[in-house]
C-alpha cells in the first residue's frame, strides 16, 4: 500500500508551482529518496504527505486512506518527521524532546522518559546525554537527537527533510550508514529528501529524481537511474562520475582474493623482493613493507609505509577497486567483517569483474 | 547642592507620615504595578496572537509606533480633564504608556523563535495552544520580559511626572520641591525615583533569571559565544 501521490499539483498563492501533476507510488519498508535541484519542490512534495503543506489538487492515500480524511495534528503524531537543523526544542532535555510525540499522546511520564532513553540507544549516544539540552550537543549529535524524537512515534513512516546536510560529511557518512542500519532493522517506509546524488544513491532503494516546475523526471532504483537516465537532466544531475557511483551497486562477490606474504609487526622479518603486507596480533592491516627492505631487529610501524583504504568482503566493489588504486602496493587489501586481513586483489581483477558485469548487478 | 540633599534626607520630618519617604515609594510603586498589571493582560495575549499566528503584524507595530509618540504629559492632562479624577486619568495613562513595550516584547519573542523549532512542534502533531505554551512562549519569555522591564522603567519614570495633575507618589517632591524652590527636596525626588526604577529592575532580573529555561540561556550564551568567536 505505501505512500500514493495522485495527480498531486501545489501551486503557492503567488503563483508558484512547486509540484506539478506527480504521481508517485511510495513502497513499504523501503527508503525512497527524492532528489533534485534546489527548489524543484521536494520540500513541498514531503511535507503534504504530513499536511504540513496542503496539495492545490490531488490526493494522497497513506496506507490506502486519503490523509484528508484524518485530523490533521493525529496524523503527524504518527508520522516521525524529521528536518534539516533538527528543530530540537532549546528548552527541553534531549529526553524530554525525543518523548515528545509520546507525550502528546497520552503516554504516562515515567513510560515516554523509559522509551526515550531506549531509543537514544537505538541511535548510538550515550545514556549521559539525555540529560543535556540541544545546546549542549554537537551538530551530528542534535541529528541523531531528531531521528530518535521522529523514532518515538514509532510510526511506520518517516519523513526526512535533508537531515544531513547541515554537517560536515564525514559526521554525515556515519549517519549515513547509521540510519541504514537502522532501517535493516526496523523497516520503515522511509522518504528522504536531499539535494545530493551520493547521499540519494548511497541510502534509495528507489530514486525519485524531480526537476525544477516540479516535475517527475524518473523513477527507479538507483543503478537504473545512473545507468540508464531517461534524458539529458537526468544525466546532467547525476553527474558526470555516474559510471563509478554505478560501481556502488555491483556485489564484488566474484573478485578473487589472493594469499599476499605478511609479516607481523613486532617480530623479526627475514629479507624479501616482494611486497609484504604487515599485521598486528589481531591480524589487521597496519601498512605495507616494500620489496627488498631489510629491518634491524623487530618491525616496528614506524618503518612502515601507509597502507591504502581496505576493502571489507562482500560490500560493493566500488571499495574493492578503491582499495587496489590507494595502495602504494598496487594491491588492494581485503579484511573480513572484524577487520582481519584475509588477502589482496588487484585494480585488473577488479576491472574484469565490472567487464564481465556489462548491464550491472541492481541490488 | 550635596549639603542640601544630605539635609533632606537626614531630616527626620522626611521619613514620616502622609509625605514621607515610605508612604511616597508605596504609592510610586502601587501606580507603577497597577498600570503594569493591567497593561499586561492587555498587551501579552494581543502579542501572544498576533506573534503566534503572524496575523496582523504590521498593524501592531504601527499602532505601537502612533501610541509611542503620544506626549504621555499631554494625553495625562487630557485625561484628568476627562474624569476629573487624578488617580484615574494617572494610571489610564501609564497603562497606555506601558502597552507598547510589552506588546512589542511579546511580538518580537515569538517571531524570534527558530523557524525550525516551530515547524518541527507542529510536524509533530501539536495542536496551536500546545504549541504556542509548550515551545512558543517557553523559549520567547527573555525577550518578552525585556520588554516587561522596559515598560516598568518607564513607569518609574512618567509616574513621577504624573503629579503635575495631583498623583502622589514620589513626584510630588520634585513637584513641591519645585514650588518652593526646595532644591535638595528635587533632588531627593529624582534620586529616589532613580533608585526605585533600579530596584525594580534588579528584582525583574531575578525573576527573569528564575523564569527562563536553563536550556534557552544555554543556547543564547552559545550564540553569544558564536557570534564573538
Ligand atoms: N510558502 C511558499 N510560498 C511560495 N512559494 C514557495 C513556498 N514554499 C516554497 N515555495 C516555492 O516552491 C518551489 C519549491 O520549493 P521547495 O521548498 O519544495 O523546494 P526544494 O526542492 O525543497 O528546494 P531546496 O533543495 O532548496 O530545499 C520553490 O520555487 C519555492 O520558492
Ligand atoms: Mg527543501
């Protein structure tokens, strides 16, 4: 059933359309991402699923129910919403603000405090800062902070307006692969809006690229949308890297990953002609020994040279052919899900895989 | 000119009675809160609407503007000839003096208010009321007293003035003062009125303080912070 968008058209009083005619079939349990240039009316489009904006005409069914039939403060307590600067309320404890939909909905105080603390869990801080005011927390902080307060309608839908954008893009990255793992858990219908194609690409199960007018100009997972874009906006908008940001969807199961001689750090190596790749005691790559260096004594990490991004096992080969172009040794290192290195593959093998995959593995 | 203060003020005669210091500051105090009180019901809930829904915002800061360049003396007069009656007329003239301040105060919290906090309270599902005492007013309150206390600055001081048309209060001294060319009784006067306008403000500082939210001032101290770094 899912979010429907039904001839929906929004023009402002002044005369603006931000929306024009969108029809758009919104599945449950995935993310759905719309994406487009500043002002093609994404905004618009997400905040009439909450009626927070009212559609000029059209209708929109959540669940198969048009929303204009419910009272419009009840449908936003059960639909989690969430926003650019996150809209934390000054005043209030980070608990009081995530137990507001709990509150206004009844609950009793010590159930929505209790529920509250359970999901500043969920969105990884630390018990601690529940205490604190919004004032007090960085940025990437303040964003979890909203994602758990729209969490605790514990709704099935969540809106998200740019939550990211406002942070620097490493915080962002996290919150990124935060909220995807959060939804291999949870399993919301989410809608996200941003302006940024690797955020849209990186987090959509499908993609909904809007052009300025309002106007839908496709449809379709990810890979669809940067392999096959329906018309020159479309290539435009997902850039001219679009051929790599593909690689993100390819499963890199097939890449074999060869046996590379190490040496662990600590322990005394003999001489060798080839590359070798040293480990700590736990296994992990700590950098690389190039062909011919001779150590006195143990190796210690300071005689090594940097090792390059790695490649965990099972992830998109994007990383896989990251990780060989960003090693000094032309040998990408592959780690398993705890981080031990198990072997190396080269850029060449990669790029067999990718041959071999002409049309592309959609995940 | 400091003898003739010193004088006065040690001068017992001064401190008793139906024109001594205690019974004067009472009476410059009980106008001063009266008019406030009343000027408060008034303008808070007009500033309260106007600010909340963001209807009729240039008409109030207008009629804010046309009251503000009424000559208080002047409409004071106006209004005793009216009534006739000097308590009256004083203390219609102080409410309509203190209205603006306040009405001013309590429109510009509100608009002050983060867009984002706003729109996140009500896509939440927070009905208007909830909205305008549960986050609007909560994180307005240190402007909206600051306009408080300017209004009761400026009450302190017309009251005083006020007793051109027969108030009492502490302006009768610079008025009798005046009449008997008494220079340390004006002086006293205008110290008294000047110390009781700091007091009050002192005291509203404190209830402000106790007031605001300790999570507002966090983030008006951050801002602070911000804004100088
Ligand atoms: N309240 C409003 N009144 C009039 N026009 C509006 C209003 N809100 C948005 N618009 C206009 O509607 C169009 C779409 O706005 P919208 O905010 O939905 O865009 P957006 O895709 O979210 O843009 P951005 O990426 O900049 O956030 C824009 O031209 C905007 O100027
Ligand atoms: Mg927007």
């Amino acid at each position: 059933m899912g979010i429907e968008f039904r001839g929906i058209t929004k023009k402002y009083p002044d005369g603006t359309v931000a929306v024009d005619d969108l029809n758009l079939t919104i599945e449950d349990g995935t993310i759905t991402v719309l994406v487009g240039p500043s002002g093609c009316g994404k905004t618009t489009s997400l905040r009439m699923i909450n009626r927070m904006v009212e559609p000029t005409s059209g209708s929109i069914l959540l669940e198969g129910e048009d929303i204009r039939d419910s009272d419009a403060a009840l449908l936003r307590r059960g639909i989690g919403y969430v926003i650019q600067h996150a809209g934390l309320f000054p005043h209030r404890t980070v608990l009081s603000n995530i137990a507001t939909v709990p509150l206004l909905s009844g609950w009793d105080k010590n159930k929505a405090k209790k529920r509250a603390a359970e999901l500043l869990e969920v969105v990884g801080l630390p018990a601690e800062v529940g205490k604190r005011y919004p004032a007090q927390l960085s940025g990437g902080q303040q964003q979890r902070v909203g994602v758990a307060r729209a969490l605790a309608a514990d709704s099935p839908v969540l809106l998200m307006d740019e939550p990211f954008s406002a942070v620097d893009p490493v915080v962002r990255e996290g919150l990124q692969d935060e909220l995807l793992r959060l939804q291999s858990q949870l399993g919301k219908t989410i809608v996200f809006v941003t302006h940024d194609i690797d955020e849209a690409v990186r987090l959509g199960d499908r993609v909904a690229v809007l052009r300025v007018g309002g106007k839908l100009a496709q449809y379709g997972t990810p890979a669809e949308v940067l392999r096959q874009p329906v018309d020159d906006f479309v290539a435009g908008f997902v850039g001219k890297d679009r051929g790599y940001r593909g690689l993100s969807f390819l499963a890199a199961d097939d890449v074999l990953v060869e046996d590379v001689p190490t040496v662990r750090v600590g322990s005394k190596p003999e001489g060798s002609d080839g590359w070798r790749l040293a480990v700590n005691d736990a296994g992990e790559p700590r950098g690389w020994l190039a062909p011919g260096s001779v150590v006195d004594g143990e190796l210690v990490e300071g005689e090594l040279l940097a090792g390059g991004s790695l490649y965990q096992q099972g992830t998109p080969i994007r990383g896989a052919l990251d990780a060989a172009l960003s090693s000094p040794a032309s040998l990408g290192v592959v780690v398993d899900a705890d981080g031990k290195a198990i072997g190396v593959v080269t850029a060449r093998q990669v790029l067999d895989v990718i041959e071999n995959h002409p049309e592309g593995v959609a995940r | 000119m400091i003898g003739e203060i010193i004088d006065w003020f040690t001068n017992s005669a001064n401190w008793q009675g139906e024109d001594g210091v205690p019974t004067r500051v009472l009476q410059h105090l009980g106008y001063v809160l009266l008019s406030l009180v009343i000027a408060t019901v008034i303008a808070v809930p007009i500033g309260l609407y106007v600010g909340h829904t963001g209807r009729g915002g240039v008409l109030l800061v207008g009629s804010g503007n046309v009251i503000r360049a009424l000559p208080t003396l002047g409409l004071v007069t106006f209004l005793f000839l009216l009534f006739t009656d000097s308590d009256i007329a004083a203390i219609i003239g102080l409410v309509v003096l203190a209205i603006p301040p306040i009405l001013a105060g309590t429109y510009a919290g509100l608009q002050a208010v983060d867009r984002s906090v706003v729109d996140a309270a009500e896509g939440m599902g927070m009905r208007g009321g909830q909205r305008l005492w549960q986050i609007e007013v909560p994180i307005a309150l240190p402007i909206v007293l600051g306009g408080v206390r300017n209004a009761v600055l400026q009450l302190v001081a017309t009251a005083a003035v006020a007793a051109y048309v027969g108030l009492g209060g502490l302006g009768r001294y610079l008025l009798d003062g005046l009449a008997i060319l008494d220079y340390g009784e004006v002086a006293a006067g205008a110290i008294l009125t000047a110390l009781l306008a700091i007091v009050l403000d002192l005291v509203l500082a404190t209830v402000q303080r106790a007031l605001v939210p300790r999570g507002v001032r966090l983030a008006e101290a951050g801002a602070k912070k911000e804004v100088s770094a």
